[in-house]
C-alpha cells in the first residue's frame, strides 16, 4: 500500500481537512494525516534498511570465496528485495561499461537462479527446459527423453501458462507453450 502514500493522496487529504466546516471533524482528519505521514515514514525507514541489508548481502557475496555456501546460509535473505538490488547494480554496472562487474554479478544471477531451480518440481524444472528449447527438434528431444515427467499436472502448468500468457499479451511465448 506504500505507494498509495503519494503526493496526490496527501494533496486530497489536505484539501478535505481545508474544506472541512465542522472543527471536530477537521481534528480528526488532521491526526489521521499525521498518523498516516508518521506510519508511511516508518515503512520508508524499515524499506530502506531492509535494500541496505540486502546491498551488504551481495557486496559479500562478491567477494566471497564460495559465494553458494554463502546464499545457502542466508537463503532467507535472497528474496525480491535482493533481485531488485542486484538487478539495478547490473543495470548501472552496464549503463557505466563496466563488463567486469556485470559478469560478476551475472554469476550470482546465474548461481541463484539455478539454486531456486533445484527446489522446484521436477515437472516444473523440466517445464523450463521446454520453455528454453529454441528448435522443433530440441523439443522433441526433451519430450522423448522427459517422457516419464510429461504428466497430467505438467499439462495443467502448461496450459494454465499458455491462457495467462495470451492474457498478458505475450502470443509468441503462448504459441511455443502451445506448440
């Protein structure tokens, strides 16, 4: 709800509190406001805090010797909030040419993102692998090699994919789902 705290909220709020004839009334709407202000200052606080915990994370990922022991450790803390930091230190490690620091942090992207793919289903996993294939034949392969996990649930995450991507607009990604 953090982003309903806008400008334009505040704007209106104060607009009613002007507006307002009966003092009780302005009273309340006026404490409300301060309340408000007081709890949208405190959920800044406890978001800034939180993206400055999940920087040192990745900072010390960076330079760890084992980088994995580590995100295993701190699992926890490798969640949204983490890939939204490591994925702004990509974008402005690549606004600013920097390719080493990209590669490094495309390592970690790499790693995590191969850690979270060993704890899912197999179906899910090999559902990926599909989703991957570029060819006719690569498809065909993994279908005749996976064909123990092409089951009812996979279809189901199939086609349940496929109608939310045709939802999304994404036809290109629903067709290969369909084909």
């Amino acid at each position: 709800g953090r982003p309903l705290l806008d400008y334009r909220f505040f704007q209106t709020l104060t607009s009613r509190i002007e507006s307002e004839s009966d003092s009780d009334e302005r009273e309340r709407l006026t404490a409300l406001r301060k309340q408000v202000l007081d709890v949208r200052d405190r959920l800044d606080q406890v978001t800034r805090a939180l993206y400055e915990e999940r920087a040192a994370l990745l900072r010390d990922m960076l330079l760890s010797d084992d980088p994995e022991a580590l995100a295993r450790r701190r699992s926890q803390e490798v969640d949204q909030a983490f890939f939204n930091v490591l994925a702004a230190n990509m974008e402005e490690a690549q606004a600013a040419g920097d390719q080493e620091a990209l590669n490094s942090l495309q390592a970690i992207w790499a790693l995590l993102l191969s850690m979270m793919e060993q704890t899912l289903p197999p179906e899910v996993r090999f559902f990926n692998r599909l989703m991957a294939a570029e060819s006719e034949a690569q498809i065909d392969e993994l279908l005749h090699d996976g064909r123990d996990l092409v089951n009812e649930r996979l279809m189901q995450l199939m086609e349940e994919t496929e109608a939310s991507m045709r939802e999304e607009g994404e036809a290109e990604t629903a067709d290969h789902l369909a084909r």
